[in-house]
C-alpha cells in the first residue's frame, strides 16, 4: 500500500455528497506551506464533517489514480483518500 501522513490545519470543508467530503489541510514544508486536498469515504467522511475549520489534525492516507474520457480524449486523476483522520 502506498501511504501518505500528513499533520495540519484544517482549512476547507466541503460535503460532495452524503458519504463524500472533500477537504484541504494545510501542511508545513521546508519553505512555507503545502494545502493538500483530500476526499474522505463513509465512516472518515462523518468524522472530518465533526471538525470545524482551523482544527488540527493527522491523517493517513493513500494515492489513487484513474482515468476516464470526456469529449473522446483521456482525463487522467489522481486522489489523496483519507484513511484515518484524528484531531492533534
């Protein structure tokens, strides 16, 4: 499994639709800030929506690529899905 963890501020929440949500954490770097976004499934979906802006938080999570055709050319995508998501 390829892994991703990440600590930081909550700074975007966005219910896609119920059981989806989609959010942004903004992560330390060397030289500034990284704002990673990430989707969230099911059970990790109801937990990010209990948390508020600002909140701090760990999450684990996993890469997915895909692909799909719009107007016959090939859209590639590639996701940040949370596993795990705690508050700090």
């Amino acid at each position: 499994m390829n892994e991703v963890k990440l600590q930081g501020e909550l700074t975007f929440i966005k219910e896609v639709k119920e059981g989806v949500v989609r959010f942004t954490v903004k992560a330390d770097k060397t030289k500034g800030f990284a704002f990673v976004p990430l989707v969230a499934f099911s059970d990790v979906a109801t937990i990010v929506n209990g948390f508020t802006k600002g909140d701090n938080v760990k999450v684990l999570a996993e890469i997915s690529t895909g692909s799909y055709e719009k107007e016959g050319k090939k859209i590639y995508t590639t996701d940040i899905i949370a596993l795990k998501i705690a508050k700090v």
